[in-house]
C-alpha cells in the first residue's frame, strides 16, 4: 500500500513538473506578453519576469517595446518646381500599446514601413527643391506627422523621422555649382570695391593733409627711397617731378597734319579775300572817277589851190627829248 502512494505521488509530481514546464513563461524586461485564451485576448498585458498560461489553451505573444529603427528605401518623384529626385529617410519607432499592436494590424513594422514610404513620396510632391536641401526640419516634422497619425491606432508612436540624402541628377549638380560658384564671385567683388572705395577714400584724406602741408610729400618720398634702399639689390631711384615729364611729353607730341591743313586754308582763303577785296575797290574808284576828254587838234587852213590841208607831222621821239 505504502508502495502504491508513493508511485501515485511520484507521478503526480512528475505530471506537475511537466505541466510547470509546459505552461511556464518568461517575459523580458523590454517585452510585455499579450495572452489569446481561445484565439481571444485574455485579462491584462503580461509584466516582465515569471508568468503562466494554460497549454494547448493560451498564447502568449511577446512585443518588444524598445526604439525601432527602420530605414526607409529611397523614394524617386518630382519636386513642387519640377526636378526628379531621388529621397531616402529613417523612422525611429516604438510599441506603447501591445495588446493594440497585435489585435489592430497583422504586422505593424510592415505598416509602419509602407505608411512612411507613401508619406515620403507625398512630402516630395509638396516640397520644392531648395526647401529638401535647405529646409529638412520642417519637413521632417511634416513627415512625422503624417505618419504618426495612422500609427496612433497600432500602438505604435513615431518618435523621430529624418530625411537622410536627397540625390539630384548630374545636370542639376552642375547648374547648382555653377549658381554657386557665380554667387561667390560675386560677393569676392563686392567686397574688392568696397575695399577699393575705403582705401579711395583714405589715399583722398592723405593727399589732402599733404596738399596743405608740401614737405609732408617730400618726406615720404624720401621714405619711399629708403625704404627701396633698404634690400640688398642694384636699384637706382632718381625722383623727377611728375610736372616736368608732362611738359617734355606735350613737346615731343608733333603737330596733328588736320591742323597743318586748317592752318593752310586759312591763310589761302585770306589771301582770297584781300585780292578780290582789291578789285572790288579799283573797281569802285575807276567808276567814280571823271571822264576826261581827249585834246581838239585845230584844222589847218584850206589850200589856196585847191589841194587838201596838210596836216603837221606827229611829233618824233627825238622831238620829245629837250
């Protein structure tokens, strides 16, 4: 008899050690179990450590309630302002309800992934190229928004999504470095001519303290010579008067040939003028001058004869010499 109890109690320990070892769980720190009695949730989400389930009748599920980390595959579209683009993104996820993360979706990491997928191609639409480039916060916090809200429902709250890389075709690259370097260049001049202009305004005061006072120009040109004497070389400075080169340099210009000519027909037409000048007033004078008639000569007395009157004989040259 005493035999037969201790096999029935030898039994039952061991049937309660198999059944110990079939319906014991543990649940990690990081996970909370969500038990399914009959395919239906059962009582309160499991803590971490040591818990129990019936076997062959309850499910325990565990869900990780750590920060999830998912990439999300890059996404090509097209810009607000017409550039195709190439954006790839990261969310940083967590469970905060685990009984909502296995009732209400079937997978919600493959949720999560394709919502974050739409919700970056529909940011890329919205955006425009400088606001990918320049203006990221923004449209992270756009993009988390849009992906949190469906996420709500899953026990699944986004806690971060950042915009990784945005890859532009070669042209645009180029065109950008172009704008650029264009941009550079001209910022480099501006600050060239305001340079120029300080500098303008500063050599303007030092020629007017040294207009006022001569000696002040003659001592820095004696500064500049020593200064030049000061290396070690073989320069010979010789000042000469800025003044005097001037008036050896408009010497030496010779006489342009248009004025050479001017001054030609300036003296022809001159000469023109005093000669017809000239006749006009002999002219004058001839016409005001009276008419003298030419002397009578006396008719020689008729012939007594008859034959014609003899006429005295012009005077000769002898005649007219005394």
């Amino acid at each position: 008899m005493l035999q037969e109890l201790l096999g029935v109690a030898l039994a039952a320990g061991a049937a309660g050690i198999v059944y110990l070892g079939a319906a014991a769980r543990v649940v990690k720190q990081y996970e909370r179990g969500v038990v399914l009695r009959l395919g239906r949730l059962r009582g309160e989400v499991r803590a971490p450590g040591f818990t129990l389930v019936i076997p062959a009748v309850d499910r325990l599920r565990k869900v990780n309630m750590q920060i999830v980390t998912m990439p999300v595959p890059a996404q090509e579209g097209i810009t607000r302002d017409n550039v195709t683009v190439r954006v790839d993104a990261v969310v940083y996820f967590r469970v905060v309800d685990a009984a909502a993360a296995v009732i209400n979706v079937e997978d919600y990491r493959f949720a999560v992934s394709q919502m974050a997928q739409t919700s970056l191609r529909s940011i890329i639409g919205k955006s425009e190229l400088d606001d990918l480039l320049s203006n990221r916060e923004k449209l992270n916090e756009g993009l988390e928004l849009m992906i949190d809200s469906p996420a709500v429902g899953w026990g699944v709250q986004i806690d971060r999504v950042e915009i990784k890389d945005v890859s532009l075709p070669d042209t645009m690259k180029r065109s950008m470095a172009r704008q650029a370097e264009a941009d550079r260049e001209r910022r480099a001049r501006i600050i060239n001519a305001d340079a120029e202009f300080q500098a303008s305004k500063k050599l303007a005061e030092a020629a007017q303290q040294m207009a006022d006072t001569p000696s002040a120009l003659q001592l820095r040109l004696l500064q500049t010579v020593m200064a030049v004497a000061a290396e070690k070389n073989s320069t010979l400075v010789l000042p000469i008067p800025v003044e005097l080169l001037r008036f050896l340099e408009k010497g030496a210009q010779p006489a342009p040939a248009s004025l050479e000519a001017s001054s030609e027909t300036r003296e022809t037409r001159e000469t023109r003028e005093n000669r017809e000048a000239r006749e006009t007033r002999e002219a004058r004078e001839a016409r005001e001058a009276p008419e003298v008639a030419p002397p009578a000569v006396d008719a020689p007395p008729p012939a007594v004869d008859g034959s014609p009157p003899a006429f005295p004989a012009p005077p000769t040259a002898s005649d007219a010499e005394p």
